[in-house]
C-alpha cells in the first residue's frame, strides 16, 4: 500500500490541523476507521479533514478529542479553522459555503432573493450594496466575487442534486435595470436546465404555506448527517438536531407540492425575461 501524501501544514490554518490530526491518530495507532467510529461521520470526512480541505465540525472534534485524549486541542481550534476558510464570505455563512461543496442534495427555499447558486454578478453586485450601502467597493467586490464563485460546484465531477423554490416575487421585483433583470432570469432558465436541477416558483396566488418565515437550506451529504440552514438579516444559523431537521423536511414537502410545477416554472421565468427585455414587465 502506498504511503499517505504528506500534507503542507503551513498551506493554511485547516491544512495544519488536518496535519496535526493526522499525526496524534497515527501516533496512538489508530485508523481513520477507528477514529471515526462511534460518531455520525464517515471516514472519507475525516480523510478530507485531515487533508485540509474540509473543516472538523464541533460534535466530532469533541468524539477526536476523547477518542484521541487531546483534552480539547481540536475543539478548542475549531472557530480559528472555520474563519480561514471565509473567503469572502459573511461569517455566519462560512461554514454553509463549505458544506455545499461536499453535498449530495441541496434544497433552497427563497421567498425573497434569488438564491446564491444561482445569481448573476450585476444582481450579487445589487443586493450586496442594497444591504451594506457603505462599504467600500472592494468589500463589495469581495463579496460578489465570492457569491458568483460558489456556482462552480455545478462544474465537479459529482455537482449536487439541485432543487430550488422560489416566490414568485423573487422574479417580479425590479432589483436591476430592466436588461440586466432579464440577463438574470435567462440566467437561472439556462443554469436550470444545464444543471438538470429542479426549480419551482410559489405563485403569488398561493395561499398561506409552512415556510412563510424566512430563507431556509436543507443540504444531504454521503458521509454526515443532514443539515439545514435558515438566515435573517445579518445572521444565519445550522442545525443538525434530527427531529427538527425532520420537521424542516416535512416543511419542504408540503412547500413543493404548493409550487407550480418545473415545466410551468420555468415557462414563467422565461416569460419574464422576455417581458423585461421588451419594456413589458408587469407593475
């Protein structure tokens, strides 16, 4: 068997405790099989982790530390690993932004804004400023660079299965110039199907629903348990709680069967995009 590829520690802060982590399971003998065990993960998780490219989330820095006897080295390290790996990103969504990377499903819920995975940058551009009208531009540039990156995950080899809901106002209100509306739409048709993703639209005729609070994110993963994560303004929160994240899935159901079907979705998103470019759009 080949041996292990050494790992740069000093590449970045996950990198060197991923490292590190590496070192104390070898040093008591340990496999990542054995390491893992009795926790929710998988070994490919702790495979990732130890490579630097993912972050050890705080229910299994706490199983390492017991397992390992590292009176809670890794729990300790675990805020400074997730700041490095911001990039560009508000604080609070950091770790959503990592996760999509490894998931196997994601479900978006957008009563207001068009979801992050499907923005352009003129629209990232729009709503960033919207929300912080005195940042600097290089904050803001920062941000829309950061939000348009995050589509490449539709490029690997494994992209997610993608199912978005969105209000029908979400397509409605006029957030840009009318061209630059209708670049975006055409945007979301084009990302829609290229991506075999499903999205729907929740008419504006739809009467009350259960997800009438507020962004929500349900993401599956082959080698963790779900999450879901729901946002405000300026602050945003994961929870892993199993029965809660059951409730949020049953939510989801019930949302979907609501929504217009994806054929008459994205034949109303298109509309749309035609009605902007003609100078047609609804009041």
């Amino acid at each position: 068997m080949a041996a292990p590829k050494d790992i740069d520690g000093s590449a970045s802060v996950p990198a060197f405790y991923g490292k590190e982590l590496r070192w104390k399971r070898e040093a008591a003998g340990l496999t990542l099989q054995a390491l893992v065990e009795g926790s929710f993960y998988g070994v490919s998780y702790l495979s990732e982790i130890e490579r630097g490219q993912r972050r050890m989330p705080l229910d299994l820095a706490r199983h390492v530390d017991r397992v390992l006897g590292t009176d809670g080295f890794f729990e300790r390290r675990c805020d400074d690993a997730r700041k490095a790996r911001q990039f560009g990103h508000a604080e609070y969504f950091a770790d959503v932004a990592e996760m999509e990377q490894f998931a196997e499903t994601i479900e978006d819920w957008a009563p207001m804004l068009v979801p992050g995975l499907l923005q352009t940058a003129a629209y990232a551009r729009a709503i960033t400023r919207a929300a912080m009208p005195r940042a600097s531009d290089d904050w803001v540039e920062e941000k829309v660079a950061a939000r348009v990156k995050r589509a490449k995950l539709f490029e690997g080899e494994k992209p997610p299965e993608f199912w978005a809901i969105l209000d029908e106002s979400v397509i409605r209100r006029r957030v840009l110039p009318a061209g630059q509306m209708a670049e975006l739409l055409e945007h979301i048709a084009t990302t829609t199907k290229a991506t075999r993703a499903i999205l729907q639209i929740l008419p504006e005729t739809a009467a009350a629903h259960p997800f009438m609070m507020g962004m929500t994110r349900s993401m599956t993963f082959p080698d963790a348990p779900t999450v879901v994560y729901v946002e405000a303004l300026h602050s945003g929160q994961l929870i892993d709680y199993p029965a809660l994240v059951k409730q949020y899935g049953q939510s989801y159901d019930r949302l979907r069967a609501a929504a217009l079907p994806p054929e008459a979705s994205l034949a109303m998103i298109e509309a749309a995009a035609e009605e902007y470019r003609n100078g047609k759009q609804r009041a």
